[in-house]
C-alpha cells in the first residue's frame, strides 16, 4: 500500500508538471498576439515557469562522478580573455596587464626550455669533440628583472606565486 501511496505521488507530480509544461507552452504560442500589458504579465509567467522547469531538470540530473570527464586545469589566458570583453575599461587594463604578465612568464618558461636543450647539446658537443662550446647563457631572469620597476616586479612576483599555487 505504501509502494501504491509512492507511485501515485510520483504520478501525480508528474502529470503537474506536464501539466505546467502544457500551459507554458499555450502561453507562448499566445505570446506574440498579446498586448504589450499582457505580454509583460505573461513574460514573468513563462520566465518563472522555465526556471522552474530547469530547477526540476537539474534536481533529477545526479552527476556520474566516475565516468564523468572533468577538467583538472583551468586555461587562465583564455578565461581573462573572454572576460575582457565583458569588463569596463579599467578592468580591461587591469586583465592586460595580467595577460601580459602571462604571456612573459610563457615566454620565460619557453627560453628556459630553449636554453637548457642548447647547454645540454652543447655538453653533449664538448663530450664528443673536446671543443668548447661557449656555454654563455646569461640568467634571462635577472635581465627581465632589470626591465621592470620595482612595482611591476612586486606585481610579477605576486602574481607568478599565485599561477605556481595553481600549477
């Protein structure tokens, strides 16, 4: 008897919201032949019943964690890019400045890279044929901090600490 009390519930709310549904959409199929004053009542209306339509939908969508593909890494440069275009001017300066720091930090990290390949083919040269090979790779760290002002390297220090958190 308490499985029938069960099934009717579920029955019962499920035909409500059909129900719903079905007038949602009568409503919207009226819409465009409304006056202006109806047309505001019966916006609300439709707004509110989507929104709850979305509220159930959601309630009965659980998550499969375990088959789920999630993002483990956020993409920073492609985040404050598309934020930029929604920002105010003063904003967009501030995120330039981020995206700048970013792309020398991408660019630090890629000298890094470059560096470190050439003085390991250059060991790699002096082994074979006892030649030296001028290892005289300046610190591209300490020339970048020479460039910046003592609060722009305040500012790059803070904000490398951060992405190195994130990393």
């Amino acid at each position: 008897m308490d499985n029938n009390d069960n099934l009717n519930d579920s029955t019962a709310k499920s035909a409500n919201r059909n129900s719903l549904n079905h007038v949602i959409d009568i409503i919207k199929a009226a819409f465009p032949y409304l006056d202006s004053d109806s047309q505001q009542s019966m916006e609300l209306i439709i707004t509110t019943g989507d929104f709850m339509e979305a509220l159930h939908s959601f309630k009965q969508h659980k998550p499969v964690t375990t088959f789920s593909l999630r993002k483990e890494t956020i993409d920073i440069e492609a985040l404050l890019t598309n934020v930029r275009n929604a920002c105010y001017e003063q904003e967009k300066e501030f995120i330039d400045m981020i995206l700048n720091f970013i792309k020398a930090k991408n660019l630090y990290d890629t000298y890094t890279t470059f560096a470190s390949a050439m003085a390991s083919q250059t060991e790699n040269t002096e082994n074979s044929d006892g030649t030296s090979g001028g290892n005289g790779n300046p610190d591209m760290m300490e020339f970048l901090d020479t460039l910046l002002t003592p609060e722009q390297k305040s500012t790059f220090d803070n904000i490398n600490m951060m992405f190195n958190t994130m990393q």
